[in-house]
C-alpha cells in the first residue's frame, strides 16, 4: 500500500493550521479562561507561549502521524467514503481518547464538558479536511 506523501504532508498543514486557528481565535477566551491564562500578567503569558516552540515541533509530528494514518485507512478502505472513515475513527478513538484525558488530566471540574466539547470537535473538523485534503491527490 502507498501513501502520497504530499498528500499527507498537505492534509498535516491543514489539520495542524485548524487546531491552531481554534483554539487561538473562536475559542481563545474561552480556552484561556479554562486553564487561567487570563488570570496571568502579560509578561507571564509571553513567556509561557515563548516556551511552547518545542510542543508545537510534537504537535506537529503527530499530526502527521493522524495524516498518514488516515490516508492509508483511504487506501486501504476504498470502497468506503473517505468522510466515514474519519467520522468512525473520530467516534471509535478520538471522543473516548479526549473524553478520558479530560475526566482524569486535571481539568477543573466545572470546565471537562467545555474541554471535552472544544477538543472533540475540533477533531472532528481537522479529520474531515484531512481527508477531503488527501481525496485531492
């Protein structure tokens, strides 16, 4: 089975530009609010993002294993609709995934629905570009 490596190297950039536009613009205040950010001075804020370079290089790197794992279940699957796949993928792993790493990551209380509902549909998004990216090629 061959994967198309530009096909995945592009569905990674898409998938990695959507979690960073989601959280960072639509969900921002809210996300912030969730872990405290906006109880931290400027200062301290800028220094916490200028030591995220590291975690963006992991983030990265995953994403790219989701990309080319996604593109070999195409081809593997191929009768399938690529968006199905994403979808039970996204059910079967990722919602039970993100759903235990909200429970019992440490998340306040009162704010692992609004992670759970933020972080699952996020994936969700990103995983059904992924594959419309990957359907191009």
């Amino acid at each position: 089975m061959e994967v198309n490596i530009v096909a995945v190297l592009a569905a990674t950039a898409v998938m990695f530009a959507i979690g960073a536009f989601w959280y960072m613009v639509p969900f921002a205040a809210v996300w912030g609010k969730i872990h405290d950010f906006d109880k931290l001075s400027k200062k301290e804020q800028a220094d916490m993002q200028a030591k995220m370079g590291p975690w963006y290089g992991v983030q990265l790197v995953v994403t790219f294993v989701s990309a080319s794992v996604l593109a070999l279940l195409m081809g593997l699957l191929p009768e399938q609709s690529p968006y199905t796949i994403a979808f039970w993928v996204w059910l079967g792993f990722v919602v039970p995934t993100e759903a235990s790493a909200m429970i019992f990551g440490g998340s306040k209380p009162e704010y692992v629905w609004h992670k759970i509902g933020i972080s699952v549909s996020e994936s969700l998004l990103h995983l059904l570009a992924a594959v419309w990216i990957i359907s191009l090629f």
